[in-house]
C-alpha cells in the first residue's frame, strides 16, 4: 500500500505537457524549391507555391515574389493553443487562420486586418490537428511573414497512469482476498 501511495503521488507531482515551438531558423533564407517543409511537430504544405524563409526564421507561402499564397501546417499529433506571429503586413493586408481537428471539423478562427497591425493571432482549442493560412494579401501589398509558431501538446494517457491502475487495482484485490480468507476460517 506504501508503494501505492508513492508512486501515485509521484504521478500527481509530474510536470504537465510543456509549450512548444517550430524552429524555423535552422532553414537557408530565400525561396527554399518546395511546397512541402517537414519538422518534428508539424508538416507545411502550401499548393500552389514555394515557401520563402526571410531572416530570423519568418516563413511565407509565395510565388512571383509575393506573400500572398495560402498554406497549412499539419501538426504530427493533436495539439492545443496555437498561436503564430505575423510581420511585414502592408496596410491593405489580411488573414485568418482556421483551425481543424481530426475529422476535418472547423474549431474555431482568429483574423487580422491590415492597417499596419502586427499580432500574434492565437488559436485557443484542444484537439487541433492542422491549421489552414488564408493570405487575403493582394500581390501588390506584399502579404504576411510568420513565425513564432508556438503550441502546447494535448497530454495523452500515458504508461504511467495505466501502471497506476494497475497497482490500485492489485491493491484492492490483496483487500478482497484477505477478507476472504478471513471470513472463511
């Protein structure tokens, strides 16, 4: 029953999931030759066009100079409040980023528009399984950078809360069985 008692309260006093960033700063500046970039957390895929990657790791959808073209990231497992920080907005500028889970299902959107703002546009639902960029730049105004793509990881059962379970369910048994035992004699 000690043993029981520890490991549980081992388990209560676990760290929970930490925030996590897409490193984009390890890509070469410039147009990278393709409409697929793959990382750990998260695959980007825009159709049509390339990614461009500006300094300190700011990425855009482009084609013909422009940043104005439509991307998604599709996150290797499900994922919670996402947040991405957008930069060089010209003042007729826009975007919305939509959220999706598994199934396809819209969770929910966060929008901008232009007048030279600069935010952060934050995503705050659980289960989310891609994000889809919707760039409303006109080519003429440039469109948006972004970078700082920041989410926390939706915490999944692990080993340890079965192997809890296990051991409250051995316990209970040993309880069980000595009252068994004893009302036998």
């Amino acid at each position: 029953m000690r043993t029981t008692f520890l490991f549980l309260s081992m388990l209560l006093l676990a760290p929970a999931a930490q925030g996590a960033t897409i490193d984009l700063s390890g890509l070469p500046v410039g147009l990278q030759g393709t409409n697929t970039l793959v990382f750990p957390e998260a695959t980007f895929v825009s159709v049509p066009g390339d990614f461009s990657v500006a300094s300190g790791g700011e990425i855009c959808a482009t084609a013909s100079g422009g940043c104005t073209f439509d991307f998604e990231v599709i996150f290797a497992a499900p994922v919670t409040d996402v947040s991405v920080d957008l930069s060089a907005a010209g003042s007729q500028d826009a975007v919305t980023i939509s959220a999706f889970d598994d199934a396809g299902g819209l969770l929910g959107t966060a929008a901008t528009a232009g007048a030279g703002s600069l935010p952060t546009l934050s995503l705050g639902f659980s289960g989310i399984a891609r994000i889809e960029i919707d760039d409303m730049s006109s080519p003429s105004t440039g469109g948006y950078f972004y970078s700082n793509f920041q989410f926390d990881p939706v915490p999944e059962p692990g080993a340890g809360t079965l192997c809890a379970a296990g051991l409250l369910a051995m316990a209970a048994g040993r309880r069980v069985g000595a009252r068994l035992r004893s009302s036998r004699r």
